[in-house]
C-alpha cells in the first residue's frame, strides 16, 4: 500500500468492522482499536508500511483526548471535590507510583523507566467507567464520586508526567538539569498563556460567534487547540499539555459546551487511531516469549492498585463496603496508560519487552474490568460483614416510610421531575414514597419532611421495602431505558398487576419500554411539542376552548389510560363529548359465551371496541394481552363509542 488513501481506507474498514464485533460481544469499542492494530501491523499481517506517518497522525487522538480533558478542568467543580480529587485521587497515583519504584529497584529497572511505568499503570479508564457508573446508576452513590474524584486527579497527572518524559530519556548528569529547565518552560508558559489567554480568548470567541457561522466557529476551535499544542511543542514541551491548556481556557467561557459537541468526533475518530497504532506497536511473539511476565505486571497491577485504593478511600472515611466498590472499580488500567506507555517507548526510556508486557497487561485488564464492575456488589456482600448491616439499615429505613402507607405512589429518582410528580400526588392526598441514590438530595429533602429515602429501586429488596406489594402505581421520573427495564423486570415478578409508567426522551423507546411492560411511556419530546403548539395556537387567537380541547384529544390519542370515561346519568346528552370513546365494565357470569375464550378468539375490535382492563380476583390487569382467557368472575373495562361497546358486550354475554 503506497497511498495515503490505502492507508485510511484500511484503518476505517478495519475500524467499523471491530467495533460493530466488540459492541455485539459487549465489549469496550477502545479493545477493538487495540485488536485491529494487533492484526494490521508488524505482528499481524503487517499492513502499515511506514509506522512513523502512522503514529505521527494518531498523536493528534491525544491531543483532542487532552483538550476534552482541559475542558472539563472547572476550578468550582474541582474545588466543589477538592477532598476527593486532591485526596484520594493523590494518595492512590502517589502510592501505586512509589510501589512501582519500590518493585524496580528490586528487579533493577531504571529509575525514570520505574516511575513513568508506575504513572501508567496507576491509570484507570475515565471513558469505559464514567460510561459504566452511569449505565449503572451509580454516579451520585457514595463509591461513584470517590471513582469520579480519582480519575480527575489521573486526568491531570498525565499532564506532568508528560512534561518529564523527555528529561527522564537524557543521560543521568543531564536529567536534573532538564527537569528544571522543563519544569521552569512549563511555568513560565502556562502562566503568560493562562493570564493573557483568561482576557483575551472570551473576547475572540465572541467576535467569531457573532459571525453566526458554524463552519467558521469549527476552524476556529482547530485553530486555538493546535495552535497552543504547536506553542508548547516549539518550547520543548508536548503537543497534550498544549491542548490541555487550550481546553482549559475555553473552559472559562460561555462556550464550552458547544465546543465539546463540535469537537467530539474528532477526539473519538483520532483517539481511535491512536489505539490502532497502540495496537500496531503490540508484538505478540514477544508477549508469548514472556507470558508469564504479562501475567505477573497484570496480577500485581490489579492487586496493588486494589489494596491502595481500599486503604486510601479507608482513611478518607469510606466505609468497608464503599471502599472495596472503589477499588474494584478502578483497579484496571485506563487509555492513558497507552499515551504514557507509548511516549516511554517514542523517548527509548526501558526496555521494549518491559513495555511490551505492560501493554498487554492493561489490554487484559480492560477485558476484565466491566467484569468487576459487574461482580463488584456480589462480592461486597460476600466478603464484607458490615455491608449487611448497612443494607439492612437502608431497608429499615425504606420500609419505615412505607410501612404506614396504602394505596401509594413509589417514585424511583428524585429530581426535578420526581419531585414536581410527589408534590402533584400529595396534593390530591395520595401518598408516596420516592427512591433516590443522590445521598445529598435525599439528606436535604427528607430533613425538609418530604418522603424520601436513600435506595435503589433496580434492587428487588429495596422495592419490597417500599411496600411494593402494597402501592397503586410505580414511576420511573428519570429517563434512562436500561434502568427502567430492569425496574419492570423487578415489578413484574413481585407484582404482575402493577401499573408503572415510564419517562423517555424519545418517541422511539416507546415500543421498547411498553414492549418490556410499561403501562405508559411519557417521552419529553411529545409533551414538549404538544405545550409549544398549545402555546402558539394560543397566542395566535385560537379560542382557549378548542386549544384545551384539542390537547386533550391529542394526549387521549397517545396514552391510553387517558383514553375513555364511564358514562353517567349526569352526563349530558348534547354534550359534545358525548359521542367519544367511553369506559365500560362487564361482568362476565357462569352463562357468558366468552368463558374459555381468548381475547383474541373474539375479535372484539371488529367490533370497534378494545378490553382496556380486566379484574380477576381483586387484581386489575391493565392493557391485557390478547391471549388471556377469560374466567367467570371477570370484570372486563371495554373501551369504545356507545355502539361499539353494546356490540361488543354481546359478544362477550351471548357470542356471535
């Protein structure tokens, strides 16, 4: 392959093949980079004829991963967890460091080569458990912010870490004198740029946004990041603290989250080319010659790294049970681990097999990393006594709101949304009980009086103890698909005849979520459009009577459960609405022809009516299935216009 072209077409192909495999297999797409590389380069089919353009291509991936680093380096959101980032992230990089130039002197690596190798093997991965911890839930719970607060202060290691790579690869007389040198370089720089950069980037991102161009906005966001990456590269520094440094000042402005959207598929696309060339540079005759190499690093990576995270989150006031989650969480290695490992490499600083062994370990411990994410529960509650008693407290407390309630709503999130829906139900007398993993939301709002209490409704234990058994109704206020299933898995076994409703962001979870047994899918962009249309008809002199009406009929029209009213004496003939769709109970006696018979053997929307509900035996049943069997003793709710429902009560009492 003589082209450049060969070159990208083949990278892509291979790229887009390898995730779509790793994402089937439910793997993290940033192995599949690695395996690709694996297969294309020196020790695979050796499809990259010039490594140096490769590589020299993937190091803008790091720079664009450094500038979304720098974008999120907010002095208040630092300091807001300056305990936790400064603490415990410190202690466990600094400890997982000093092991590692403990164990390199006994083994005779150099010292520079021991130190930078201990910065990478501290790291964790800030994409795959940043993605996890919020898949899961766990992102306000008490081990989610002491990871959090842990690959903060990673992100930001790497920034000195890269500075003192270069000094570390110069002979030993030198290496003092460089480190001051890039030490001083690196102060004077960041300084002048940070004091100049504060004034004088916020008044020129306004004047390119008043152009009202987004292509002209794209350059201009290219040209900062890569400019201060060429300004720090050109004073002996590297290209990552550059971009770090640009994305810390755009930080500072109103614009920062247009940045990070614009910028983010080039940090994906680049970072993902930085793995490939991570994965090219993998020998795999050299990993097998010292397997058992491979093995020791991962072992004692996953062990040390494990035993000073429990001891630091220990001293820093976790309980036992928070401190093992913490430290399974971020024993693995993490993507920066490749950036430094890859510059140990590029500067000749230790040995290839070294590095290549270190490599490979934290290519094996990303595979087991989801792994102990997921078992990391199981194995609190296995191995650390005081867990049950904290759990049981938890389940004491949930039950004790409960306990007195009947007939109640159980809300699962506590947010915005969770508590706009628990003020409208306690305002027509009913009671709930909310669930939330937020410790401070739940601390705040229970001191206020309202009934919340510290829980995880995806937990079978914790539902029973919000008196599952007990409540009318269960809502999901928090628009996350893969909770809510979970939670609906959990309902539907311990009370099949429950209604939960469920929010979503989109129309196209709705098949999803009712699928998997919602009784009603509430997505934002519905509700949004159909309040912006009320508004404008509105405003646009359509009289409030047809505007509340027309609402009304489109809401009926979406939810069913909204759909229909049982018609009394007191309804007007010559009401308007007396024609729509009405409710209407059957009660089906030992003579009725539909006894034995499927919903679906009587075609009753033939008819023109549907069975909207069933009651057997004191359970209702919402929105039946088509092949529940009637029972004598039934109660079927028919919904349908006066005609269709008389047509379809025949056939439930007398067949045809």
């Amino acid at each position: 392959m003589t082209h450049t072209l060969d070159f990208v077409l083949l990278l892509l192909g291979a790229s887009v093949a390898g995730v779509m495999l790793f994402n089937r297999l439910r793997l993290p797409g940033e192995l599949a980079y690695l395996a690709i590389g694996a297969l294309i380069g020196r020790a695979g089919f050796g499809l990259i004829p010039d490594e140096a353009s490769a590589r020299a291509l993937a190091e803008f991936g790091v720079v664009f991963l450094m500038f979304t680093i720098g974008l999120e380096f907010s002095l208040p959101h630092l300091l807001s967890m300056k305990r936790l980032v400064f603490g415990l992230g410190a202690a466990q990089v600094g400890a997982t460091t000093l092991l590692s130039l403990a164990l390199g002197g006994l083994l005779g690596v150099p010292l520079g080569a021991a130190l930078v190798l201990g910065g990478a093997l501290a790291m964790s991965s800030t994409a795959l458990l940043s993605k996890l911890l919020i898949d899961r839930l766990e992102l306000d719970a008490p081990h989610g912010r002491m990871v959090m607060g842990v690959l903060l202060f990673q992100d930001l290691a790497v920034v000195p870490l890269l500075v003192l790579i270069p000094a570390l690869s110069q002979p030993p007389d030198a290496q003092l004198r460089l480190l001051m040198l890039a030490g001083l370089k690196a102060t004077v720089l960041l300084a002048t740029v940070l004091y100049f950069g504060q004034r004088l980037l916020g008044r020129w991102f306004l004047i390119v946004a008043r152009r009202r161009s987004s292509q002209l906005f794209m350059l201009n966001v290219l040209l900062v990041t890569l400019g201060l990456a060429w300004l720090t590269d050109h004073f002996g520094l590297s290209l990552a603290l550059g971009a770090f440094v640009a994305g810390m000042l755009i930080s500072e402005t109103e614009y920062r989250y247009r940045v990070e959207e614009d910028i983010k598929p080039f940090r994906d696309v680049l970072l993902g080319l930085f793995l490939v060339t991570v994965g090219t540079f993998l020998d795999g005759r050299v990993i097998i010659d010292h397997v058992l190499l491979v093995l020791g690093l991962l072992v004692v990576m996953l062990l040390a790294k494990f035993a000073v995270v429990l001891a630091a989150a220990r001293v820093f006031g976790a309980t036992p049970g928070n401190a093992v989650r913490t430290g399974l969480w971020l024993c693995a290695g993490g993507e920066f681990g490749f950036v430094l490992l890859s510059q140990m490499s590029a500067n000749g600083l230790g040995s290839a097999v070294l590095i290549q062994s270190a490599v490979a370990a934290v290519v094996l411990s990303l595979l087991v990393a989801p792994f102990l994410v997921q078992w990391s529960n199981r194995l609190v509650m296995r191995f650390v006594a005081s867990e049950w008693m904290l759990r049981s407290m938890e389940l004491t407390r949930v039950a004790a709101q409960s306990l007195s309630t009947e007939r109640h709503v159980i809300i699962c999130g506590y947010g915005r949304t969770g508590q706009l829906l628990a003020r409208f139900v306690e305002q027509e007398g009913v009671a709930y009980v909310a669930l939330d993993l937020d410790p401070d939301r739940v601390r705040e709002a229970a001191s206020a009086g309202e009934t919340v209490v510290y829980g995880d409704a995806a937990r079978r234990e914790t539902l029973i103890a919000a008196g599952v058994a007990r409540a009318a109704a269960v809502v999901v206020s928090y628009a996350d698909v893969g909770s809510a299933c979970r939670v609906m898995d959990l309902v539907r076994e311990l009370r099949p005849d429950i209604p939960v409703v469920v929010r979503a962001i989109e129309e196209a979870q709705l098949e999803k979520l009712t699928r998997e047994g919602a009784a009603e899918v509430v997505t934002d962009i519905f509700e949004t459009s159909i309040t912006l249309a009320s508004h404008t008809m509105a405003l646009t002199g359509v009289p409030l009577s047809r505007v509340i009406r027309r609402v009304r009929d489109i809401r009926s029209q979406r939810y069913a459960l909204l759909r229909g009213y049982f018609h009394g004496r007191s309804d007007a003939a010559d009401d308007p609405e007396a024609t729509l769709e009405r409710l209407h109970s059957v009660a089906l006696t030992d003579g009725a022809r539909c006894i034995g018979r499927s919903i679906a053997d009587l075609a009753l929307p033939d008819a023109g009516a549907k069975v909207s509900a069933v009651r057997r035996r004191g359970i209702r049943a919402l929105n039946p299935e088509p092949e529940l069997v009637f029972e004598s003793g039934d109660v079927v709710v028919l919904l349908g216009t006066p005609e269709a429902l008389a047509s379809a009560e025949t056939r439930l009492l007398q067949g045809g």
